[in-house]
C-alpha cells in the first residue's frame, strides 16, 4: 500500500514565523502535490513537482515555496505566515501512469 | 485551469440510490475523477473516467459525458458509512482541480 506522511497533524504558529510542513512517500511517486482545503472551497492546488528540484506553481502559489530535494520528500515552506493561511494543508502523491493521488493524512495548521 | 461545480449537501436514507452530478469547465481535461473524504480523514480515490460512458466499482458508479461536460457518481444501497463528502477532480496530466465537495448524509 502507498503510504504518504505528514509530519504533523497540528501545528499552531504566530505571525509572521517561517512555516515548514514536510510531506513524505513511500512508493517512489514522480510526482507530488500540495494542497489546501477550505470549508466550501474545497481542495485547492497550491504547488506540485514532477520530480527532483522540479516544481511547478498551482493555482495559488502566493505567500508559499517548495522544495524537492529527494523524490520521496516535498516541503511546503510559508515564508511568513499569516492568518489568512490559517488551513488543512493536504499532501498528496501519484505515480506517472497513474491518475490516482495519495493523499496524506493532513496538517491543521492555526497562524495566530 | 478548470471550474467544477457539484451540490453542496445531499441527504438520503440508508439503501437508497444518490447521484451527484459535476459540472466542468475546462481548458484541458484528460478526465474526471472522485474522491471520497469521511470527517477527519484523508481524501480517498473512488474512480476515474477518461472516457465517455458508466464505470461500475460495487455499489459506486460513475459516469462521464465530455459533450455535455458533465459527469456524475451514484451511490447504491446507501449505508451508514457512505456518509461523507464527496470530490469531483479534473484536469490535464500534472494538474488536478477540485470541485467544492457534497456533503452525504445517510440517515437511518
């Protein structure tokens, strides 16, 4: 079974504090994605990598970077977090003939 | 990008049938998909339609029409369990978007 980890299921943090959310698969996946999901808005592409150092802007990359450094690791950085990022952020990951994403178990991150 | 749009609640009693329909707009579709989300948990894969016409998995279906660009899920034999929410997802090869997500509720 594919397996994808988050490294936390909360995480509070303050105003304006550098923000990383780390994301890991099992299964050797090119390709990795991280999303936020909002109440009525449901999930919303914010970067995805298909594959090592490659990263490719979502739909609102705005006031977040990535990093993919190995192929089983993505990271999520909120450079200086604010309320408005207050969200469950969801890491997910699909192999390249699949249409199939993994999805990790979620980050409830609070900025306060 | 893609715009999918879906109810935002449906309730139905256990062993009845439920459709939630999907509209898309698209500028690059490969095919629709659905994933289903209890309470707390992760997002779960359903099914996918690249083409036209009725996949069948257990008591989930899903269908797709790309002229009409429409598609839907129809939950059978509805149980307590399905109670959850439910995604359409399209897009080209990288990139997945979402629609809002329909609340189920079952109720005994």
């Amino acid at each position: 079974d594919v397996k994808v980890t988050q490294s936390s299921r909360y995480l509070v943090k303050r105003t304006g504090e550098k923000v990383f959310l780390e994301c890991v698969q099992d299964m050797d996946h090119e390709n990795m994605f991280w999303y936020r999901q909002d109440p009525g808005l449901g999930l919303r592409l914010i970067y995805f990598s298909y594959d090592v150092k490659m990263k490719e802007k979502g739909d609102i990359p705005e006031g977040y970077s990535v990093s993919r450094e190995k192929k089983e690791r993505f990271s999520l950085i909120l450079e200086s977090a604010s309320t408005n990022q207050t969200s469950m952020y969801l890491c997910a990951s699909r192999g390249p003939h699949g249409y199939e994403q993994y999805f990790g178990p979620g980050t409830r991150l609070t900025v306060t | 990008g893609q715009s999918l749009e879906q109810p935002s609640e449906v309730t139905a009693v256990e062993g009845a049938i439920v459709q939630i329909n999907c509209t898309y707009q698209t500028s690059g579709f490969y095919g629709l998909s659905w994933y289903q989300q209890h309470d707390g948990g992760a997002p779960t894969f359903l099914s996918y339609n690249a083409l036209d016409g009725l996949e069948e998995t257990g008591r989930f279906s899903s269908f797709l029409s790309r002229s009409d660009s429409y598609g839907y899920l129809l939950l059978q034999e509805l149980q307590m369990k399905d109670s959850a929410s439910y995604f359409c997802a399209g897009g080209d090869d990288y990139k997945l978007s979402f629609g809002a997500g329909t609340t189920v509720t079952v109720r005994a």
